[in-house]
C-alpha cells in the first residue's frame, strides 16, 4: 500500500460531477405530492374553522398507512437485492405474448409519423390523471377518485416558455362508500375531500418546463424530464437501453421501478417515437411482465394492457395495438389491502397529444 | 439574467408574511413553489422517506409560522431549516442508503462502444459511487452544508439561515468537506482501480 502514497486528488469539477450523479434518478410521484397538499390545506383550514384537530385526522393518513407498508416492503427488497449483488434467480421472464405485444407496438411505432412542431407552434399534452383521496371516519372508510386535468403547452424550442394548466375537472368516482354517504357523515365539503380545495390549480409559465423551480434548463434530463437532448443520449439497443434503465433507477428496486421509470418517460408525451420503439423492446426484458387486459378502458380510450407486480399493487400501462400509441397507465391493487379488493383500479392516467398554433389553445374537437 | 422560480435570483420575493390572514392560500403558493425541490432534495437523501417528510415540513412550517420572520432569511431557507432538522431522525436511513449505492453494481463495464458521451457518464456514476462512500464518514453537520448547497442549490446565506450557524462557518466547513472528500474519495478510487 505505501507505493500508493502519489495520489491524485479529485479536481473541484469531478467532485461537482459526482455529486450531480449521486442519487441523481430520484423520482417525485404526483400523486403523493398533489395528496400531500390536500392534507396541509385541509389541516389548515381546519384550524382556521377553529375545529380542535383529532389525533387521526387528516385524509392523507390511510392511503398513507398503506402506502409505507408497501414502502417498507420495497426497503426489505432492496437489502435483500445488495445482499446478492448481481444474481437474481427469482422470476420468470417477460411472457412471450407480452414480448410480441411490444415488439408489434415498436414496429408500428417506428412506422408511424410524429406531428412535426413547426416554429411558432407547440406541442399540446392532455394528461388527465383520475388520483385517490381516502378518508375515515369513525372506522368507515371512503375512497374516491378525483380526475385532474393538467395541460401542457411545450414551444418547438424547449428553452422558450412553456405552460402547465392545471384543472381539478370536478369529475369523481367512489370506490368505497358514496358521495353521500360522505355528506351525510359529515366528511363531504371539509377537510379538501369530494370539493375541489386543496387541489392544486391555475397557470404556470415557464422556459425549459420548469414551472417549480427544478432548475430543469440546467437538467441534463432524466426518465422523469425527457429532454430531446437526454433522449439523443439514449442507446437505440434495446438490450443496452434497458441496462441504462437499470443503471438510472436507484439500487436494484426490482423490474417494477424500472418499469414505472419507463412510464415516467413515456407519460410526458414528448418521448420521439423512435425512442418510444426502443423502449417498448427495451420493456420485454422486463421480469414478470404480462399482457394483463386485451381490452383495457382508460377514460374511454381502449387498448391493451401491460402490467407487472409491484408488491400489493400492479403497474399497467395500455398500449393502442393499432399504432402503437402509448395510451396511458393504471395502478391496480392485487391483494386484499385495507378496504381495497383485489381488482380495484387505484388510479389512472390517460395522455393524448397534438400540436396547436398558439399557447394556451387547445387542439380542436 | 433570466429569472426563474426557485432558484438563487427568485430569493428576493420568497419572503412572505406567512402570519398574515389567508392562510390556506399562502401556504398554498408556498407548497407549489418549494415542495417539488424540496421532496427532490429529501428522496435523495433518504429515498421513499421523502414522501411523508415533505408533508411534514409543510405542516410544521404552518404550525410555527409567527415563528418566520421574513427579515431574517428567505422561506425557502427556513423550510429547509425544517427539513433538516426533520432529516435528523433518519440518520440510519440515509447511510444505510448511502452504503447500498457505495456498492450498487455499477455499469462500467462494456460501455466504451456507445461513445464519449456515455463513457463521461459512467465515469460520473462510478465517481458517484466512491463519493457515497465517502459521505458516510461525515458528520451530520457536514453534510448538510454539502447537500443543503449542492443538491438544494442554496447559497452560503442561505444555509446558515436554514443551519442557525454564522455565514463564515458554512464557507469553511463547505471548504473543509470538499477538500476531504476530493481526497477521501479518489484514495478510495485509487485503491479500487489498482488491478486495472
């Protein structure tokens, strides 16, 4: 060891760089966010009522509960996954009709043509994204889905300004109890439930998409921010771009992580369609991935699902088999988990895009 | 210069009267203009944590808003002020974590036929994978001042804003960290590529 006493010290750049790349892929789940706003306001506006505040409040607390089992759960996984390096033994490979699934989505893909955005124009995204709020009172549960529009206008020049429109529609579904149910236990109307309050809205503008201070002009882009830039970056193999998938996600997660980092990109609506193609094949590498509906219904737009396990949940994103577009993706539990049945739908998103004249206008029809 | 929210050059209106009436509202604007940096900076610090951390920092931050003084520091600094003290109960978590991506099996290797440019960011993430090493035989303090500067971005007044230290002990203890680091970590990698 003494000959190694010439040691080179990291310049003030390769310290900069390396702290850049530490835990760099970390990605936010809006939902989580858009709930966790919820809860504050309606703690806040609890208060302001004058209403003493009750050790088990907040609407957050039971999918939140549910949510840390399940966190606790992908902990344990992830020790076991470090324990054991680079050897997996456990499941079973992509089935073969979800490999052919993707691998015809990817040639449709790669034959189709992406709208061009012309100078002047942009390109429109619809994401409308139906999340749950829970909330208990006196031990009866109630679940629902509240849908949120959020409307993206991204300029041809990605630097220019953007703009994000976010609407809570108003549209609801119950999944456990009813609307007036609620009401009639007094929970309906306060505490940011069935009403709109707590839900994120308005207009944000803002070059590069930054509209919350990510400091994304300066972002190389990642699975979660998708720049054009980041996606030339992206090795066409599907082989080596499902190893760079690998490598991007945190510490050996499981194929589900990977799997939601996928969606994550894909989801934006701003991925080419080449590297859509890319990664579709990149996904049947994808352990435990299976075709899970032939026919999945996604706010009224049908197309295939696709889903693999994550814990007491599935992960489905719905692909058009005619196009190859990507329709959008759900959350469906698989277990019996609090007040949840097996099958229950946890929440949805369906994207569409086009490309307008002007920001702020909407596609026609 | 470019202004955009969020970073260093918005400091100057992130000082609002949270005591004032409206609460809901301002917490509101407060709560979409820092969560998202903020769960950002927490997740990388302590993974899935940072989902109920956010949360709290939020809800903390109302409850002890007469607390803020706007005069003293930007509501971004003292949010992170918050949060940090939050961090504090997570200790384990962090260096656990920070052990699981010092071992994390990297992709080094195979990667020289895609290019410079992939070759640049695997030596980044190798990089990344001694320095967290290295992060974990720093104190909590130290860390902070790291993390609190490079990964939230805040600048030297910031931290000791959010810290409650002396402006002149966060420019030297940054100093002191990186020059430990810049040794610490590439001894580390030296070390490691000696069969190379």
């Amino acid at each position: 060891m003494s000959d190694d006493d010439v040691r080179r010290l990291w310049t003030e750049d390769e310290l900069d760089s390396a702290l850049d790349a530490l835990n760099a892929h970390v990605r936010a789940d809006e939902p989580v966010l858009v709930r966790t706003r919820a809860a504050l306001l309606a703690d806040i506006e609890q208060e302001e009522e004058g209403v003493t505040t009750t050790p088990q409040r907040r609407p957050r607390r039971s999918t939140g509960r549910w949510l840390a089992a399940a966190a606790v759960v992908v902990v344990l996984v992830a020790g076991a996954l470090v324990a054991q390096t680079v050897s997996f033994g456990g499941p079973a490979p992509a089935t073969a009709e979800a490999v052919r699934t993707l691998d015809q989505a990817a040639s449709t893909t790669i034959g189709a043509v992406d709208e061009p955005v012309g100078p002047g124009q942009y390109r429109y995204v619809a994401t409308h994204a139906w999340w749950m709020g829970t909330t208990s009172v006196e031990g009866k549960g109630f679940a629902w889905l509240t849908e949120h529009l959020m409307e993206t206008w991204v300029p041809a020049n990605p630097s220019d300004e953007w703009m994000l429109r976010r609407d809570a529609t108003g549209n609801e579904q119950w999944v456990i109890g009813t609307r007036a149910e609620a009401e009639a236990a007094g929970v309906a109307g306060r505490r940011g439930l069935p009403d709109r309050r707590g839900w994120p809205e308005g207009e944000w503008r803002a070059p590069c998409g930054d509209f919350f201070g990510e400091s994304k002009c300066q972002d190389g882009g990642s699975w979660q921010n998708p720049t054009a830039e980041w996606q030339a970056g992206l090795p066409t193999d599907p082989d080596a771009l499902f190893e760079r998938l690998r490598a991007d996600v945190p510490d050996g997660r499981g194929d589900a992580a990977l799997f939601a980092y996928a969606a994550d990109a894909l989801r934006s609506g701003l991925v080419d369609k080449d590297v859509r193609a890319a990664i579709y094949r990149a996904l049947t590498r994808i352990d435990g991935l299976e075709v899970t509906e032939e026919q999945a219904n996604l706010g009224g737009r049908v197309g295939i699902a696709l889903g693999v396990e994550d814990d007491d949940r599935r992960r489905d994103i719905i692909i058009d088999p005619e196009t190859g577009r990507f329709i959008g993706e759900r959350q469906v539990a698989t277990d019996d988990v609090d007040d949840f049945e097996a099958g229950t739908v946890l929440e949805f998103t369906a994207v569409t895009t086009a490309v307008v004249d002007a920001i702020g206008v909407e596609p026609a029809g | 210069m470019t202004e955009h929210a969020g970073g260093g050059a918005a400091a100057a209106d992130d000082r609002p009267d949270l005591a004032g009436p409206h609460p809901s509202r301002l917490f509101g604007q407060l709560f979409d203009r820092h969560a998202r940096p903020l769960h950002r900076y927490l997740a990388r610090r302590v993974g899935d944590l940072a989902d109920d951390l956010v949360g709290e920092t939020f809800l903390i931050a109302f409850q002890t808003r007469t607390g803020y003084d706007p005069g003293r520091g930007t509501a971004r600094s003292w949010l992170y002020g918050i949060a940090t003290n939050l961090l504090r109960r997570h200790v384990r978590q962090e260096v656990r974590g920070l052990r699981a991506a010092a071992r994390a099996a990297g992709s080094a290797s195979g990667a020289e036929d895609h290019g410079n440019r992939v070759a640049d960011r695997v030596d980044a993430s190798s990089r990344a994978r001694l320095l967290a090493g290295a992060l974990v035989g720093l104190d909590e303090g130290d860390r902070d001042v790291l993390l609190l500067t490079s990964w939230a971005g805040l600048d030297s007044n910031e931290v000791a804003e959010a810290l409650g230290i002396p402006v002149g002990t966060v420019r030297s203890r940054l100093h002191r960290v990186r020059q430990r680091l810049r040794a610490h970590a590439s001894n580390t990698e030296h070390t490691r590529s000696g069969d190379e």
